[in-house]
C-alpha cells in the first residue's frame, strides 16, 4: 500500500541506521524477553487462510569437515539494512553467519568467522553434537547496523582446519571470541574480535574465564554502551563457573566480568551456569539486568535454617533468579535475588531454576497494587513463580521457611520453554511442559490487590516427548483485541503450532489456527518475526519461512511511472500488461488508495481466465491534485490454479506533481504551548513552503481566535515590529516565498492568566491558503508535595529538609517496605508537576534503598491533583542475636518542576537491631553480648561444660539463660542442639560465615555451624559483657614452661596400677588453669594437671610413674584454651625452683588391661571451681568396674566431713555426698566424659580439714 509523500518531506527523510517496523534483532522480540511482538503485521486472518504457507526453505552451505549439516541454535535475527531490504542474519554452529533475503531465503552472502569446536572434546556431552561454534543468539544494534555474536573455536594454531575428531586439538585450547559483524557485508569491525579466555572476574579473582570449559548459550544484552553475554558449562563438566562478560560496543574493552560463583571456595567448585535454555538476558529498561541460574556446589545456603533475605545476596549464585544493577561504568552491582527452598534438592537432582529465561511481563496491563512488576520463570523440576521484580523472594523468607514469591504453580513435568505472555483479552500466559499440554493461566487482581494466576485451560495437543519444545511466543495485529496468536515450535510432531490465544468463552482448550511438519526443528527455539512472515530454525542445515507466497501468478513489469505532471492535468495514459506465469484467474483490479490523484480504465471484464504465458492489460492516467512524489498500488487479486502462487499482486503507480504556479503549505500545521502563568515561552517556528515552480507572494496573513475561517482581529504591533494577538507575539512574518522554499514564521506565548488560548494563522496567497492552529495551555505552577509512609502504614508523613524520612527498628533478617509519594498540589489551575532531577538510592550499598529505577524516575509527570509513588525497603542482614544495632543512612537527590521546592537530598534513616535475649542490662541490650563464630574441636571442646542437648527446643536465648544461671562467663550453641558453658574463650574467631545452622527451637536463629566450606565445626559464642573485657584474641595452646615458681618438668605416663603421679591432695574445676593449679597446690613442692580439669599435689612422684613425650600432654585446660593440662592417665608435672625442660624422653610401660575407673560428673555450680578443702571427685578408679557419678538434685544439707570410701561394685547406685553438700549418684560401668579409664585407685580420699 503506498500513500501521498509531499515534496518537503524529503528534507527530513536522510539515511540514518534505525530499527525498521517489523526488523527483530534481539532475542524474543525486545529486552523483556517476554516474546509478545505487536509489529510484523501478523494478521490471524492472513494466517489462517490458505496463502500462509512455507515460502522457502533455505539450505545452509557448510559441512566441516564432513561432519553434518550446519546447526541454528542461535536464534535468527530480522534486520532491514541501508538498502530498504528486510534480511535474515543467521549464525550456526559451524561459525558461519550468513545474510539472507527475508522474503525469497536467498543467501546474499556469508562468511566463516572460525573453525568450529569438536563436541569430541566433551567425552559424554553430547547435547550440542559434533560442532560447537555459535550458539548464543547475539544482537544487532540498530543504531549503527553492527550485529554481536560470540563464537567457540580453537587457539590461531589450528584454523587451518587440521584436525578431525580422532586428533583433536584438545579442549583447553578451546577460545571463545565476541565479534563485531557489519550486517552490510559481514566485514569484521575494525578492533574487533576480542578474545574472552583468560580473563579474570572482577568480583573473584580466584576464577579464571576458561574457555574450554565455558559454553556460551543465553541471548545477549545490548544497553547504550554496553553488550552483555553469559556463560554456563558443557553438561555441568569441568570446573567452570556461570558468567556474565560485558563488552564496551564501540571499543572491545571488557568493562565486566562477573562469576556467578563468586566466593571463597576452591576454583575447582562449579556452578551458577548462566544458560536459560537459550532464553535472552532481560532488562527493565531502567538499569536493572535480569537473568537466572542453574544448580552448584558452592552450597552457600543450608536445607534449613539459613533463611536469607533477597537485598542480602550470598556470593555463590545457584537456582537463582537475580536482579543486578548496571552501573555507569557497566559493572553489575546484585541488587536482589530469589532462589527455591529446595534449592539443595535441586542441586542434588540437576534440576536448575535457570532453565527457562526470566521473563519481565507488561506492566501495563499485568499489573496490581502490590504487585506492580512481575516477572516469571519455570525450572527443570517443573515449578513455575510468578516474582515481584521489586522484591524477588531471597531464600526461605516465606511462611514455615518456604518461597516469598507472588505465586507458584508445580506442572506435571520439567519445563524448558520460556513463558508466552498475551496481555489481550485482560492477561495470559503460557507454559509449555515436557510430554505434556500447554498450560493457560489467566491473569488477575484479588481484592487485596495481589496478582493471582489461574490455570483455565490448555492447548488441544501436547508437547514432544523429549527435550527441546520451544519457548512461547504471542503475536498481536498493532496490539489489537481479537488479533492474537499463540506460536510455539517443538522438536516433535508438528514442528511449527499457531493457536487462538484466548480461551474460548464456553470452555474447552485453545483453537489450534494452523500447523506446519517442520523436520529437525532446533530444540529451544523460538519463532522469529519479520514483515507477514516467520522463520524457523532447524539442526538439518535449513532455514524456514512462513508467510503469503512470495512467487507472482502474474507479471506485470512494476512500477509504471508517469514522470513530471503538472498539477490539475491529466497526464499521458500508461498501458499496464500483465502476463500470466501460471493458470490463474483475475477476479478484480482497483486503486488500494489515492484515487484522487490516480484512475484506471479499460479493465476487461472479470472474472478473466488466463493460461500461462497469456497476457491482459489495462490503461491508467495520473490527474494529480497536489504536489510532491506521489504513488498509489494497483491491487490486482487472482484465484490460481496451483499452490504456491500469491492471490494478490502489487502494482506500483508514481509520477511526480509539480505546478507552474506557486503552490503554498505549511509545517507543522500545529504548535502547542504548555507554560506557567506571567512566564513566556521558548519561541517556536512553523514554516510556509512554496512547491511551486514561481514565486509565490502574500497578499494577507490573518489571524482569528475563534475558527480557521474567522472572524478575524487586527493584531497589535509592538516598537519593534513583532504582532501580537492576545497573549501570543509572532515574529518574522512572511511577505515572499521563492520556488521551492520556505519562510519561517515564530511566536512566543506569554499568558497572563490560567487556562487554554487559541489562534488560527492563516496565508493567503496566489498560491493557494494555509493554516496554522496554535494551542496554549497556560496554568499555575505545580507544587511537588513529597510525603513518607509511616511505620505502621497508616499515615502519610509529611517532608521537611529538617526531618528525616525514618524506618524505625527493623530486626535482623527482616525488610521493611515504605511509599514514598509525590503529589502535585498546585490547585486546580496547576499545570504538570515534572521532575526533572531523581537519583534515589537504587543499587547502592547499605541497608536502604529503592526497589526499582522505574518509579519516580527523572521525566516524570503528574496531572495537578494526582499522586504516584515509589518503595523504599529497610533490609537488615541475617546476625546473631544479641549484637549491638546500628545505624543505617541513604539520600534520594530530587528536583521538580516546583520553583519553592528546588533542589532537596531527602535523608533516610533506619535502625538495624537483633533481638536481644537472655539476661538484659539497665539499658535493655543483652547481658550476654554476641562474640563471634569459633573454631570447635581446636583440638579439644572449647567450652567447659556441655549444660544440655536438646533436639527439639534449643535456642541461644535457653543456652544464655542455662549459663548466666551457673554463673559462667561463656555461653555457647554448636550442633544446632547443643549449649555449653565456660570461662575460657576459645582460640580461634573465625568468619561469622562459618556459623550456619539454625538451632533445632528456632530456625531463624544461628546455633553454630560446620563452617563456609562445610568442613569445620564452629561454634557460636555469647559472653557475659560484666565479666568479660572484649579481648577476642588468645595466647597460642602451649605447655605453660613456668607459673611462679614453679617449672614444667615433663609429662608422665601413669600405670594401671601404679596410681597416680601426685596424690595427696586434689582438686576439680571448669575453670582449671595452670595459674588456679600453682596456687591450690601453694604448699607442695610438685603439682600436676589431669584430664583437663584436675589438679593434683604432691611432696613427691610415684615411682611407678614414668615420663613420655610432652605432646601427649595434650588436653586443653577447662579455664584457658591457651594451655594444656594433662591428657588421660598423663599428669603435667611442674617442680618449684625448676625451669621447663627442653627435653623430653619417654618410658616403655605396661598398663593393666583390667582396669576400670569411677567418673564423678557433678553440674556446674555457682563457683566455677570446686573448694580448695575438697578431694578428687571427678575421676577415680577402682580395681574392678567403672563408676559414674551424676549429680542427683541439689543439695540442702551441709556437707559431710568424711566421705565414705567407694568402690566397685559395692558403691554402685548409692548416693555420695560432696564436702560442698552436693549429691552424686554412683553408676558403675558408665563413662560419660567418654575418656579412658584411668589407672585402677583403691578408694576416694578422705579430703583434708
């Protein structure tokens, strides 16, 4: 269809590379990913008649060496280049890209970029087989016509191609190179290729690009400057790590390279891959990348207890959906993210998250109050989420430790087809599942103003039966109700479905329109749009079109040009002839437009049957009625004999009109001013033209303010010359126009008061009338009112520079979400508030920010009287209980269009705090403040005393209270279940990473851990802040060498039946050190140490006691991690006035196998050592079996001055009375310290008075 193309509009008609109409070149359609495409003229009328049929079927030329057909995993793009001519761009696996005509499949040219890599190198990988060379969907950037892909090949070594599949080069010379193609002759970009391997990741250098190992599969990314890439792995194989590389588009420069994979584990632990089964990286348009990935190892975040909140990301990316922030420089900042509760169970199962794109649906029509952006994606494991693009979820922030996401829907099957969305008919979409139908989920707002998604019906057919069904894909007429289709392509049956995408009103499933067999229909595919026509990729070595039938039933020799007519003349008739290329039938011809200017005649009558190689003909004139390039179709349709053929055949009319006699027009015809009461606008122009060949001359330019037809007024003229009519002023009216040319005529609009003026310009001249119809819009000015949402959300607080827009408290592991809203309160009268400068705290560090780069952005307007708003969250990382708050701060730099506002930097504040448990202080924080996460086991227990183990109940809040009661200085949780006591401080802090698990009475809460590679135990450490001074560093674990006078002289080894070393007197304590020891034992010339927590004295040693090497006195004491003190049956030996020996010997001794011991375990008391005028009560042997002595409950009596000798078995289940009053319960054969059984002692020793 062709239309009027006056004269004048060829001055603004230069060459500039832009996107074409129908043009596709970025995966799915645009940077959504959402493959909802309104431009490519797909009428469902046209579709679902017979001329919409294949068009051509293009074979590929290449076929290394000798391997097969050429592959079309990237997806074809569509582009109309410099010449007017829409093609496609295809890339294949072979590095051959070719560039091919849209409508006839014709190959225009091609060019090989590399060899290909050999599938060969991947062992049992054979999903891509035999060649990988091109496989991700690159871009071309319509402002300079230049088109991106990546490309795999080997080292320069081997491009001449020798090699084959039994020698292979090898896969670590494997190369990955990003290119730079000009679409006009697939020449390289001067600079380009840029080789990826061996770069470094900027966020951890412990990683190495690979490119071997890395296989690049999504859809590229291109904003502004920046073209973006990503990468996962060959099968899951070798060491490599998902990936997003970044490139600057005119230099080459890497700007970004980012592993999903990004913490401190060994290089060697993969995952994250980056891959989403072919689908596009997506973009928001505002600064926020999209994009989602599959199962690792790094295995950051525990099954249970390690909810994480989305604004608080791990490093290790895996099953994640991930927002991340582009920032000016083009490195990506991770603003937020989601990943599945199960996700260990996908791991676990290969099932990635990533393995369908991460679509953004239109918010314009799939939008509700608390869900305004909503994105969706579908895993392998067959789950489909709908996710808040401003809030995604993070990892078991939902209800029972489950998904924060908008909604969730599990299918009966793996699911690697991107969603369809159709926003016509109020919202749907679309997924395809593996072996079974595609769902159709209707969209909605519930009266909560939540979206909600509901499953309605299906299609008639199900998917194929193996992987490969192809991502959904919705087509509208210029998004008109009624003109959907739903396109879907699969690897079985039909190769290429198109369905009515909505439901039908009586229920059932979805209408199939129309299918095609496509052989070999590349898996993951997605159709690809041109002008009418649509195109399918294969792993055959062929390219498809769909569309009308390009092949003419009729030639007719178009276009017929009439040449110059002068306007008001019949020009010359032209006799249009048409030949007949196959039998067919005319049944009409007619002008499709501008019968004005055109007229046919001498038509024959119709219908007329033509056999092939018959001619007809008719005659037409051109009378034209106006100047400039004019054109019109004639519309000729046939009915053919044979398939194949068009039913309509074009044929083009021209001429071009010209006038002897000057000829006026004007443009624009409109100018609008929108401008605040007693200010004056920026002058705008409007230009009167001359199309004709002679000067064209004046001879009145009028003005009206009622109608273009008058009444007209007499302007006023000012001292300087210029007109004025009401309150506009115009300058520079024309009195003349030359052939040709144009006169500009100006005004400036300066109202006085509000409201909407009008005047009509009109020229008269010989050469005809013009006018020109001026609009001012005049008003009060805007006024910005910006208002914070209160705490609780039942109010709006009002903004001041003085005060501070406040979160209040938020707890660890907790977000709060706040409005923030801007109103134009300037009255009735007000014109539009804009703002015109908005730098909000979107992507930056901290704990406040801004949920998206949309709301509130800089080009906003709001109407006077209405309001619109944008979230602000508080997200406060996951911590101990028991850490001190802190303060969170962030600014949003706004200006308006508001001149009393001006600029302003509102300040945000917000209060991070841990619940605070256990014994409180004066001021409400925690007795027992958190310390830090410890190393466990280091060698021995860190704490003292095990208070209890509970699988079902512990939380640090029953562990602190457990100690604070038996008046430890230490409290600590390990095991999730576990809680001891102490008052030495372990040795070694580590990272708070290593503490993660949650306590078995509450998730939420950190009760150790087994360390951030899941190898260590830790444990989690509180400290009671009016005993302990803060000092997390100890001394290293060490023999003492002297204490006072006293010097270490060895380490010795008791018999089984010798005794002990020392013995005459003895105590226990949780708290033993070497420095408690020296002093109990003050008046002996020898004291030694035992089992960690006993103290022994002495005026002599036991000759049956004999010294070994020092090492096995390796028990550290229960009052001091820093020292040892003894082992089992290895006393510690110091010797007033000695000096520790730098020798030590060791002693061959036998020890009875006979032996047994009684172990005395009494509950922590007050006084965390036992009195000084009490015997050895923990550890004791007799001859014959084991005793065990448990502390019954507490004791009320007092003490008794001589405890009766034990023994076993005669002292077993009897009651034993410490001299400190507390009770102990004799068990024999029970050991529940776990150690050794010491050496054989006749009874318990009557303690000294």
């Amino acid at each position: 269809m062709r239309s009027l193309v006056l004269g004048f509009a060829s001055l603004f008609a230069l060459r500039t590379w832009a996107l074409a109409d129908t043009d596709t070149v970025t995966w799915g359609g645009d940077n959504t990913r959402a493959g909802y495409q309104t431009n490519h003229n797909m009428d469902p009328k046209v579709v679902a008649s017979s001329d919409f049929d294949q068009i051509f079927k293009t074979s590929l030329l290449g076929n290394f060496l000798g391997l097969g057909a050429e592959q079309i995993f990237s997806s074809p793009l569509v582009y109309t280049g410099d010449d007017g001519v829409q093609y496609v761009y295809v890339a294949t696996t072979q590095n051959n890209v070719y560039k091919i005509d849209a409508k006839t499949g014709a190959i225009v040219t091609s060019r090989n970029l590399h060899v290909p890599f050999l599938q060969v190198e991947l062992g049992s990988c054979v999903d891509i087989n035999p060649l990988i060379g091109i496989t991700a969907t690159g871009v071309i950037d319509p402002e300079t016509g230049i088109w991106y892909v990546t490309a795999k090949t080997y080292t320069e070594e081997f491009q001449d191609g020798n090699f084959s599949p039994k020698s292979p080069p090898g896969r670590l010379n494997g190369r990955y190179y990003q290119h730079a193609i000009h679409t006009e002759d697939l020449a390289e970009v001067d600079g380009w290729p840029v080789v990826v391997d061996g770069t470094v990741f900027r966020n951890n250098p412990n990683r190495m690009f690979i490119s071997g190992n890395q296989h690049s599969r999504p859809g590229a990314l291109l904003v502004g400057d920046f073209l973006y890439t990503g990468y996962a792995s060959h099968c899951v194989l070798y060491n490599y790590t998902g990936a997003i590389i970044g490139f600057n588009k005119k230099t080459g420069a890497i700007i970004e390279a980012f592993a999903t994979e990004g913490g401190p584990e060994p290089n060697t632990v993969k995952g994250g891959g980056v891959w989403m089964s072919g689908g596009g990286i997506a973009y928001d348009g505002k600064g926020s990348m999209y994009f989602a990935t599959g199962n690792g190892y790094a295995s950051q975040l525990k099954p249970t207890g390690n909810s994480v909140p989305g604004r608080n990301p791990p490093t290790a990316l895996e099953e994640a959906a991930v927002n991340a922030k582009i920032n000016d420089d083009g490195t990506l900042s991770i603003i937020d993210f989601f990943m599945p509760a199960e996700k260990v169970d996908l791991d676990g199962g290969d099932k990635d998250l990533g393995n369908t794109p991460l679509e953004i649906l239109p918010s314009d029509v799939l939008s509700c109050p608390n869900h305004r952006r909503i994105g969706v994606i579908t895993g392998k494991s067959g789950k489909t989420y709908w996710l808040n693009l401003d809030d995604l979820g993070g990892y078991q922030m939902g209800p029972n430790s489950g998904d924060a996401v908008i909604q969730a829907y599990q299918n009966e099957n793996s699911v690697y087809a991107g969603a369809g969305v159709m926003p016509l008919g109020g919202g749907f979409v679309y997924i395809s599942v593996t072996q079974h139908e595609t769902h159709v989920f209707a969209f909605s707002c519930d009266p909560s103003g939540n979206a909600v998604f509901t499953k309605v019906t299906d299609t008639p057919d199900k998917n194929a039966y193996i992987l490969g069904t192809g991502h959904g894909t919705t087509t509208s007429l210029d998004g008109q109700e009624g003109t959907g289709l739903l396109w879907t392509s699969d690897v079985q049956g039909q190769g290429l479905r198109i369905y009515d995408p909505i439901p039908p009103p009586g229920g059932g499933p979805l209408k199939l329109i129309k299918n095609f067999t496509v052989p070999g229909v590349t898996k993951f595919s997605r159709p690809v749009f041109g002008d009418g026509r649509v195109y399918i990729s294969t792993d055959r070595g062929y390219l498809y079109g769909f569309g009308s039938p390009t092949d003419a039933p009729l030639n007719c020799s178009s276009p017929y040009d009439f040449g110059a007519v002068p306007i008001n003349n019949v020009s010359a008739p032209l006799t249009v002839t048409c030949t007949a290329l196959t039998d067919t039938s005319v049944t009409a011809v007619g002008l499709t437009d501008n019968t004005t200017n055109f007229r046919l005649s001498d038509i024959p009558s119709l219908p007329t049957e033509l056999s092939s190689g018959q001619t007809f003909s008719f005659t037409a004139i051109c009378s034209p009625s106006s100047v400039g390039n004019l054109s019109s179709d004639v519309a000729i349709k046939v009915v053919n004999s044979k398939a194949g053929f068009r039913s309509v055949i074009d044929v083009t009319l021209k001429a071009t009109a010209h006038s002897s006699a000057p000829v006026l027009a004007v443009v624009p015809n409109t100018i609008t001013f929108s401008v605040i009461v007693g200010q004056s606008s920026p002058s705008q122009s409007s230009l009167f033209w001359n199309f004709g060949d002679t000067p064209l001359t004046f001879a009145n330019i009028s003005f009206s303010v009622v109608s273009e037809n008058g009444p007209w007024v007499q302007p006023n003229a000012t001292e300087d010359g210029q007109l004025q009519v009401g309150d506009f002023l115009f300058t520079q009216v024309p009195s003349t126009i030359a052939p040709g040319k144009s006169a500009p005529i100006s005004v400036i609009y300066s109202p006085i008061s509000p409201g909407n003026d009008t005047v009509y310009v009109k020229g008269f001249s010989d050469g005809g009338t013009a006018t020109i119809r001026i609009l001012g819009v005049s008003g009060t000015q805007p006024k910005c009112v910006i208002e914070f949402q209160a705490i609780d959300g039942s109010e709006w607080i009002p903004y001041s520079n003085s005060t501070t827009f406040s979160f209040g408290t938020v707890y660890e592991a907790q977000t709060r979400n706040l409005l923030m809203r801007i109103t134009n309160g300037g009255g009735p009268n007000a014109v539009s508030l804009s703002i015109t400068v908005s730098k909000p705290p979107y992507g930056i560090p901290g704990i406040i920010g801004k949920s998206n780069n949309i709301d509130l952005a800089e080009g906003t307007s709001i109407a006077t009287g209405q309001s619109q708003t944008a979230n602000l969250y508080c997200s406060v990382p996951k911590s101990q209980v028991n850490v001190p708050s802190y303060n969170g701060t962030a600014s949003w730099t706004l200006n308006t269009g508001d001149p009393t506002l001006g600029k302003q930097d509102i300040q945000f504040f917000c209060s991070a705090a841990a619940e605070q448990i256990g014994p409180l202080l004066p001021n409400g924080t925690a007795q027992y403040g958190y310390v830090g996460c410890f190393k466990e086991n280091n060698p021995g227990r860190q704490l003292a005393q095990l208070a209890y183990s509970d699988t079902t109940n512990n939380t640090n809040a029953h562990c602190i209270e457990a100690c604070y009661a038996l008046n430890y200085t230490f409290a600590g949780t390990q095991y999730r279940q576990e809680c001891w006591c102490g008052n030495a401080i372990p040795l070694q802090k580590n990272d708070d990473s290593n503490c993660n698990f949650g306590c078995s009475g509450n998730n939420a809460q950190t009760c150790g851990g087994d360390g951030y590679l899941h190898d260590t135990a830790h444990i989690s450490l509180f400290a009671d802040s009016t005993k302990f001074d803060g000092n997390t560093t100890s001394p290293p674990l060490q023999i003492t060498p002297n204490v006072g006078p006293y010097g270490f002289i060895g380490c010795y080894a008791e018999s089984g039946s010798g005794g002990k070393t020392l013995s005459e007197e003895s105590t226990t304590s949780n708290g033993m050190t070497v420095q408690v020891c020296a002093e109990f034992c003050a008046k002996y010339p020898y004291f030694g140490l035992e089992y960690s927590e006993e103290c022994w004295c002495g005026t002599k040693l036991n000759p049956q006691s004999c010294v070994t090497d020092s090492s096995q006195c390796n028990m550290p004491c229960k009052g001091s991690n820093s020292q040892y003190c003894g082992a089992g049956s290895r006393m510690q030996i110091y010797h007033i006035n000695e000096t520790a020996s730098a020798t030590t010997s060791t002693t061959s001794m036998t020890t009875s196998s006979s032996s047994s011991s009684i172990s005395l375990s009494s509950g922590p008391s007050a006084s965390s050592t036992t009195s000084s005028s009490t015997s050895h009560l923990d550890t004791t042997t007799v001859p014959s079996s084991t005793i065990s002595i448990s502390p019954s409950s507490p004791s009320t009596i007092p003490p008794s001055p001589s405890p009766t000798a034990l023994s076993c078995p005669a002292s077993n289940a009897t009651t034993y009375t410490s001299p400190r009053g507390t009770h102990y319960l004799i068990e024999c054969s029970t050991d529940h310290a776990g150690n050794s059984p010491t050496p054989p002692h006749p009874s318990l020793p009557t303690p000294p008075h």
